[in-house]
C-alpha cells in the first residue's frame, strides 16, 4: 500500500485534519498529480489559515500549474502566517518563490 492510499483511507475514515491534507497534497505533487494536490492544498489552508507550510506548498503547486498570480497571493499569505509565528527563513523562501512567480506572469508564461 502507497503512502497516497494510507493517507486516503485515513481521511475516508474521518481523520481529516490540515496535516493530513497537507500529506496529500505533498504526495499527489510528488506524483505530479496537481489537479488533486491543489484540491488538499487549499483544503489544508482552508482549515488552517496559519500553517504556512501549507500555503508554501499550496503555492509552489499553483505556480506548478501554470497560475503564478494565484501562487503570488497563496505566497502573500504563507508570508503573513510565517511572520507572525516569527519564522523568518519561510517567509524568505516563500518571498523567492513569489518573486519567480511573478516573473513568470510578466514574462506571460
């Protein structure tokens, strides 16, 4: 059994949680399976504003998909939750990724 299948029967057996979501969405991308890693990603997100991990992968995985202005924001706010948890070095890697984002929306890509 994959980690993918262990952690959906987890969540098909009512263990949802931001963490969970958070495993999924890293797994799926790892399977570069975007349309359902963003699908976690933005549930985990959703349940919890703060975890900025999750707003990092969130993120990295939109920007993945091609929609670096949604990536901006998603980065916007995984920068805001680090900051105010006093974790400086997310909120720098996440202003590096925003900015490749944002490059790559100028450059129309």
């Amino acid at each position: 059994m994959s980690i993918i299948d262990n952690l959906e029967t987890m969540l098909a057996h009512g263990q949802d949680s931001a963490l969970l979501r958070y495993g999924l969405g890293n797994e799926y991308l790892k399977a570069d399976r975007l349309d359902v890693a963003l699908e976690h990603l933005a549930e985990a997100v959703r349940m919890e504003p703060g975890y900025s991990a999750a707003w990092k992968l969130y993120g990295k995985a939109l920007a993945a998909a091609g929609r670096h202005e949604e990536a901006m924001k998603a980065f916007d706010h995984g920068i805001a939750a680090a900051e105010s948890k006093g974790d400086v070095q997310a909120a720098k890697e996440m202003r590096v990724f925003r900015t490749r984002s944002q490059r790559a929306l100028e450059a129309g890509s």
